[in-house]
C-alpha cells in the first residue's frame, strides 16, 4: 500500500482522532494523502460549527501543519474534472475530481453512497470506508501501525489518553454534508 494516493473526504478529516491517525501514517509513508482547500474548508467549517471548544486559531495551525506534510497533499487543478463526475449528491464531484487530478485510486470517506462504484469504476477509482484502509494496512504491517499509533496517542497531553480511550474514540464523529453527527 506504501506510496498508493489516497483521496482523504471531510468527513474523515472531521474527527481529531480520525484525522491525526491518517495525518500520522501519511507523514510515516504508509501512502499518500491527498485533499483539496475545498474539502478543507468543509471539515472546518463544521468543526467550528459543531465544537464551540475550538477555536479558529487552532484549526489554522492544525491545517498549517497538515499542509506542511511532504509530498504536498494539496491537489489544485482538479475543477476542470467537476463536470465529468455524476453522483448522487452533486456537493461530492469536487472529491471525485481531486481524485482524478491527482492520480489517486482510492477515496476515504464515511459516505460510501455518496460515491457509487459503477461511476467510479469508470474513473479507476473505488471509495472505501477508513475502518478497511486501516484494517489493510494493520494486516500487511501491523507493528509499524502500532508503533504509529502509540506515538499520536503519546502527543494527546490535556488530557492524556490512554490506548483503553484512544480506541473508544477513535472514528466515532463524522462529518456529512447534511450536518456532522456523532454516531
């Protein structure tokens, strides 16, 4: 999986837990992030929206340091494909689109039927859940994920986290277009 691009969706983007978990593999090298300021924006404009406990100064720095990840994860010329995509929510053509642009063969996202496989397909493109991306890459490496994973838990200093809490909280807030929830 090591070097595969990755479109990641909002909604994965959404949860702290969620986003620094895939931030950390990609920034280790277990494959490559990609988004849009599109896609960002939508991530935190719900957060702020959702989490009076955040601040937009924070979410500045936390975008400051996602963007500072090399390669870049920012795709940028992908609004000329917008119009290619067909889905069931119209709002989603511009993940499709960065996907394309970038040469990414996989969209990680909560909403799987937002993007259905026979449209896709017609783009080289599946959209996956990011529980079986990260089951995938537990199975081919399991203690380089650990490892990973021990260390973002180790940064979560206020309050601390144990690996007990960490697991319990570490996908449950999700982010849609119709309004973020937690499930």
């Amino acid at each position: 999986m090591s070097g595969q691009k990755v479109v990641l969706d909002a909604n994965v983007l959404y949860s702290n837990l969620s986003r620094d978990l895939l931030i950390s593999l990609f920034a280790e090298g277990f494959y490559e992030a990609k988004w849009t300021e599109e896609i960002t924006d939508e991530w935190v404009r719900h957060l702020l929206a959702n989490q009076p406990n955040v601040t937009p100064d924070k979410n500045r720095r936390t975008v400051f340091l996602m963007h500072q990840v090399l390669p870049s994860p920012l795709v940028e010329n992908y609004r000329q494909y917008i119009g290619k995509v067909d889905l069931p929510d119209k709002d989603d053509r511009h993940v499709v689109a960065a996907a394309i642009a970038s040469g990414a063969r996989k969209i990680l996202t909560w909403n799987l039927r937002d993007f259905p496989d026979q449209v896709l397909k017609a783009f080289g493109i599946v959209a996956e859940s990011p529980d079986k991306f990260l089951a995938e890459l537990i199975i081919e490496r399991p203690l380089e994920v650990v490892s990973v994973f021990r260390r973002m838990r180790e940064r979560f200093k206020k309050p601390p986290m144990s690996v007990a809490r960490a697991i319990a909280h570490a996908a449950p807030a999700r982010c849609d277009h119709e309004a973020p929830r937690i499930v």
